[in-house]
C-alpha cells in the first residue's frame, strides 16, 4: 500500500489552493522563468510573487536557482506524483460506492416497475 505523507499533502494542498500559484505551476509548465517574469505576468509586486514562490518551492512543487541578480523557477517535474495517487486512491473508493449505489437504485426500480403492474 502506498503511503502518503500528511505534511507533504497538506503543503502540496495549500500549495495548489490559491489561484496564483496554480498559475505560477502552469507557467512553469511550459518553461521556466524568473521570478520577475512570473511577477509581470500576474502583475505583482516582486515581493508577493517571491512569496508565492516560496510556498511552492516548500511544498516541493518548484525549485529555484539564483545566478548573478536573477533567480529563475522550474517545476519539479515528479511535484506531484504523491499527490495524484492520493487523489487517484479516492477516486477509485468512490468510484466503487458509486457503483454499489446505482446497483441498489436499478435494483429499487426493478422491485418497483414488477409492483406497479399488480395494483
């Protein structure tokens, strides 16, 4: 069985709950950029962009490299694989929960479509 680490999902999901950063994740996705960029391009300050960034990069979703003046971001490219089997994991529950219901509801119809003709 897979084994998830609370603190690690708890970052990754805070992480990923602010609009912003989900943003700055799907930049970096198609490339990396400076932390000036990805101000620029959400139209932010510097300092709150930084601050963005360091979420990410605590939650192990971004990591960045200062060379000279500019400190340029990249996506970690397995950030969120632990996150996608817990997901997965729960989707298959209710997946199955699902299944048995829509099983007891057609069974539900069958009983009541065989009373119906007998009143």
């Amino acid at each position: 069985m897979v084994q998830y680490s609370a603190s690690r999902l708890d970052a990754s999901f805070a992480a990923l709950s602010d609009a912003t950063r989900r943003g700055v994740l799907e930049a970096l996705g198609r490339g990396e950029a400076s932390i000036t960029e990805l101000a620029n391009r959400f139209q932010m300050t510097l300092t709150g962009m930084k601050k963005h960034v360091a979420v990410l990069e605590a939650a192990g979703l971004v990591t960045t490299e200062k060379i000279g003046r500019v400190r340029t971001c990249r996506l970690v490219t397995s950030g969120l694989e632990e996150e996608a089997a817990w997901i997965e994991r729960y989707r298959q529950r209710w997946t199955l929960r699902f299944d048995a219901l829509d099983e007891v509801v057609e069974d539900l119809k069958q009983r009541e479509s065989g009373n119906v003709g007998k009143e």
